[in-house]
C-alpha cells in the first residue's frame, strides 16, 4: 500500500516528490493498484491509527490525528427491523471525513507540505480544515457560497482561508483547479487515494463492534470515497480470513443529482445537478466512478435514490430516535424503507454528518 500508486491511464508511478492532485503526464487518476493486506500492529496509536498501519500505512509517516474512529454503532428500530447505525458524525469534526484527512494530511505533513487547497461542500473542507490546524498546514477551502452557514463559520474558525465561488458545487471545483494550474498544492480528497485507506478502517471497525461483518451497509454517496475505502477494506479482510464475504451495500444518492445511480442503471453518466437538501452528495463528475460502480456490484448491491420530498422526513425519524444528523446523511432513512426486505443481517446505515452543521431548516 501506498508505495504502489500509478496512474490508472498511463501508469506512471507517483512521484517521490511533491503531491501531485493527478498525473503530470497525462493528467489520470492516480490510485493504490497494490494489494491492501490487513495484519493488525500492536501499537500505541491514537484514532484509526491502530487500524490505518494494519492496512500497510507507511510507519515513517506522522499521524496527525484529533482522536477520529471508535465512534458509537446503536441499534434502532426502522419498519419493524433492527438497525445498527454508525454514528460518524460524532467525529472530531462532525462527519465521517475525518477519517480520510486524517490520513491524507499526514500524508502533507510527510511530504513537507506547508500549504494547499482544497474544495468542498462543507464537510471535507471543515475535517480538511481541522486536521491542518492539527498539523499547522496552511489551508484554504473553496467552497459554494450556497454551503451551509455553519460549516462555513468551522472551516474559517479552524483557521482556514475560505473562498465562497458562486454558482454550482462543480463551480468550486473548477474554481481550485485553476488554482492548482498556477502551482498550489491541491490536497483534493477526491482525486488523491491518500484518504481511502482511512475510510477502509471503517470495516474494521464494524466488524469489530458486531462481532461479524454486517449483512449490508447502507450509506450516502458523493465522489463515493467512504463507499470505495468501505469495500477495499472488507475485500482486505476477506483476504485476511476475518470475514468470509463481503456485505452488501446499498449505495444512496439523492435524485437531484444521481450520476451514479444513473451509470449503475442505465450505463450512461447523467451529470445533472439541481439544488437539494443533500449538499453533501451533490456531485456531477465523481472521480473514481468506474470504481465506485464495480465496487457495488461486486458486494452484490445497488443503488436507490431518494426523493427531495422524503430528505426531511427521514431527518426527522432519526432524530426522533435521539440521532441529530444533516440532511445529507438523512438519505439512508428513505433507502433502508426501500430496500431492508431484501437485506441480510445484521444491517449497518452510515450516518455521516451531523445536524448541528445545518441551518434549522423548518
Ligand atoms: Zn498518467
């Protein structure tokens, strides 16, 4: 892990220099093309470090880490069926990108980077925000000026420049890659595979609290990072003789803004992009597409999607069972009352974000 990154349209291998967002040569997608082999270390580490070096991570790199992981898996009923939601909005900064810039920035601080950028609908830029603070990176955030209030008002307390670019959330993005072309180093957590590690020790950690692997997870999806590092890191503990198969994941995007949904059923990348609720997961273009799609289909799931309408309903029946979350996350509500017939158990729903990091929205 990490000493195999190649670009996955040239194969060129990554530099040992400098952090590169994509290949200088060709301009591809770098990724980890090794083989994740989980070995638990029996080391001292804060957060999901414990977990992070069992999957391979460089031992001489630092680990900045604000405490991220081990955050609390409670039971709830949902359509008369017991559900296990993980609650990763109770990470240090409020969601569950804590536990890929936690990796990724240490992966700055290995490589003497002092300063970079970053875009994001909020939450990235806030967990990014936060751990370069840890680090003391410089970081700026470009963000859409339409992003919640709070997530806002976090990134900038953190200490981060925010840039607010109006328009659409794509908007933002080409607004830090025209940066990026005049020299910044862009610590993008979409096109960089520093972050999927950190999200892969979520399946440890699942596994871990059940006692099993779960049956099936369910969990909203953006760029699909948190969906890759998930499946990487169950198909790494089926290598290790921890679990025996994968679970199945059901993948949830909101209609507003499915160009997964639409790859995964019709074959064609639909990137339209209307407002809704579910900032989070409002992305035209992911990155690692292909990826994200084989990576369902090989847990045997699929993709749903969930009407604007039912976003705060959903909001509302979480809460309703002590559990505050952000809209965005509130998609898995709708998807479970889609599809938990067809679900084995024990099913797992990520619940990514916190409520506090919206506006009252009604
Ligand atoms: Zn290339």
């Amino acid at each position: 892990m990490l000493t195999e990154i190649y670009c996955l349209r040239c194969g060129q291998a990554y530099p040992s220099v400098g952090l590169p967002y994509c290949c200088p040569a060709c301009g591809g997608i770098f990724d980890d093309t090794g083989t994740w082999n989980f070995s638990p270390v029996d080391a001292d580490l804060p957060g999901i470090w414990p977990d992070l070096r069992a999957f391979g991570w460089p031992a001489d790199w630092p680990s900045i880490s604000l405490g991220e992981g081990n955050t609390p898996l409670v039971w709830a009923e949902c359509c008369g069926h017991q559900v296990a939601f993980k609650c990763e909005f109770l990470n240090p900064s409020g969601s569950f990108k804590d536990r890929g810039s936690t990796a990724l920035v240490s992966a700055l601080a290995g490589r003497g980077i002092s300063m970079a950028v970053e875009d994001s609908s909020g939450n990235a830029g806030a967990s990014f925000a936060a751990y370069a603070a840890r680090a003391g990176i410089k970081a700026r955030v470009y963000a859409p000026a339409s992003a919640s209030g709070p997530k806002r008002a976090q990134i900038e307390a953190y200490g981060a420049d925010l840039v607010l670019v109006p328009g659409p959330r794509s908007a933002a993005a080409h607004a830090v890659s025209l940066a990026a072309k005049q020299g910044a180093t862009y610590a993008s957590h979409a096109w960089l595979p520093f972050n999927l590690p950190g999200y892969a020790t979520l399946a440890v950690e699942l596994t871990r609290q059940l006692q099993q692997p779960p049956g099936a997870v369910v969990l909203p999806v953006g760029q699909g990072g948190l969906l890759l590092g998930l499946v990487r890191g169950f198909q790494s503990l089926r290598r290790a003789g921890v679990v025996a198969s994968l679970p199945k994941v059901i993948a949830v995007q909101a209609r507003a803004c499915a160009p997964l949904w639409s790859l995964f059923t019709t074959g064609r990348l639909a990137a339209d992009e209307a407002p809704t609720l579910a900032e989070g997961v409002r992305v035209t273009r992911p990155v690692r597409a292909e990826a994200v799609i084989a990576a369902v289909q090989e847990t045997g799931g699929r993709f749903v999607l969930v009407d604007e309408a039912d976003i705060l309903l959903g909001r509302d029946e979480l809460a309703r069972r002590g559990l505050y979350v952000e809209p965005t996350s509130a998609l898995v509500w709708s998807a479970l009352e889609q599809t938990l017939t067809e679900l084995p158990e024990p099913v797992v729903a990520v619940l990514t974000g916190s409520g506090l990091k919206t506006l009252p929205l009604v």
